[in-house]
C-alpha cells in the first residue's frame, strides 16, 4: 500500500494563477481532508469529503474548492492564487469518520509570489 | 478561545529520559476525542495515540502513552524512554462530537539530546 500521496510535492505559482493539487489514497477510505498548515502553526482543515461525490466546508475554506469524483481521489484547487495561500499543504484520509486515525500525505509546499 | 492549547512551544530533554508534553482542550461536548500527531522534520504527519472521552482508562501505544484528566481537560503525552528519532514536532488535537471536525493546537517541538 503506498497510503495517501500528494502531487506535487513542490511549486511555485505568480498571484492570479490556478493550480490543482492531487490527493490519492489506496486503502478504501470514505472520508478525506485538505489542511495547511502556516508556520508556528497548526493543521487547519479547509475542505472535506465524507465520501465519493460529496464535499464540506472546513475551517478556512475561501479561496478554494475540491473535488471528490472517484472514491480514491481528491482535488484541491486554487483558482486565483494569493500571496496569503501560501502554506504547506496536507491531505488525510480515515476510514470512516473524524473519530478515526487520519493517515496523512506527505505535504505540498506551495508559494505565491 | 483556544480550543486545544500546548503551552510548551519547545523542549529539551536528555536521552533515554521520559518526557511529558501538555496539552488543555476546552468543550462543551460530552463525547469527544483526543490525538497526539508527531511530524518530523521531513513533515510528514504521523498518527500516535487516541483517547475517547468514554475511554475508561488511558490509552497507551508501545512507548506512548496518554494522561488523561478529564476534570482537569488535560491529555498529556508521555513518551517513556526518548530517543533521538522522538526529535520531532507534536500535536495534540481534538475532535468534538457535534462539530465533527478536528482542530488541532499549535505544536511543541521536542528535541531530544544526546
């Protein structure tokens, strides 16, 4: 199993540009989540899945959306990057529900210059 | 108000030597659950332990285990025994019941000596 992973692991966007980040998982998790994480800071969820087609408002949820097409997968997008986006991003996946241990991805450092 | 706070934001400690790190929750909510994160230098996010708020005694992970203080809302983690590899920042985090959503606080990093 290679658990959850993210693409890409680095990238630099100029203010205004779109990007998606990817988050794929193999051990059949319902739920999924997006956090960044600011430095001298925690986790922040910004957006959440509870399974395939579904998605949810986090914590900090502006200037993003996502996607939930297939059961394994889970798009994070940025339309219109701002300075202000720029974080280290994690996703997560649990087994069904917040309760569970949430197994995590290995991060995408973003920066918007 | 903070709902998760670590008042630690660094510490040392001598190998092999036990270490505590603090954590203080506040909710409302009677069922709720606790978790300790471990994220190394490389930033990865590693799952270490899990208390329930039903959970009649503390949970325990080989070398981690959780104080829990329901009076007092506390969750300690207690790692017996460190070693360099524990070298690493932690989280404590939350998760409530009607909210269904995990906060987490803002980390203490751990640096263990040799």
């Amino acid at each position: 199993n290679a658990g959850v992973t993210q693409t890409p692991k680095f990238r630099v966007l100029k203010t205004g540009q779109s990007m998606t980040l990817l988050c794929a998982q193999d051990m059949n998790h319902e739920y999924m989540y997006w956090y960044r994480q600011d430095p001298g800071m925690g986790l922040r969820l910004i957006h959440y899945s509870v399974g395939e087609g579904t998605t949810a408002k986090g914590e900090v949820p502006d200037g993003y959306n996502v996607s939930r097409l297939k059961k394994q997968n889970f798009l994070l997008g940025l339309e219109s990057a701002a300075p202000s986006q720029t974080s280290v991003y994690f996703c997560a996946s649990s087994l069904s529900g917040f309760a569970d241990t949430q197994y995590f991805g290995p991060g995408t450092r973003l920066t918007v210059l | 108000a903070q709902k998760i706070t670590q008042t630690q934001p660094g510490m040392f400690v001598q190998e092999k030597e036990a270490v505590t790190l603090d954590c203080t929750y506040d909710t409302s909510d009677p069922s709720y659950g606790l978790f300790w994160y471990k994220q190394p230098s490389s930033g990865e996010m590693i799952f270490l332990i899990y208390q329930g708020s039903y959970d009649q005694q503390n949970a325990t992970e080989g070398r981690y285990s959780l104080n829990f203080q329901k009076a007092r809302k506390s969750a300690n983690l207690v790692i017996s025994a460190s070693q360099l590899g524990d070298s690493a920042m932690y989280f404590c985090a939350m998760r409530e019941g009607q909210d269904d959503k995990i906060i987490f606080g803002k980390g203490t990093r751990l640096h263990i000596l040799p």
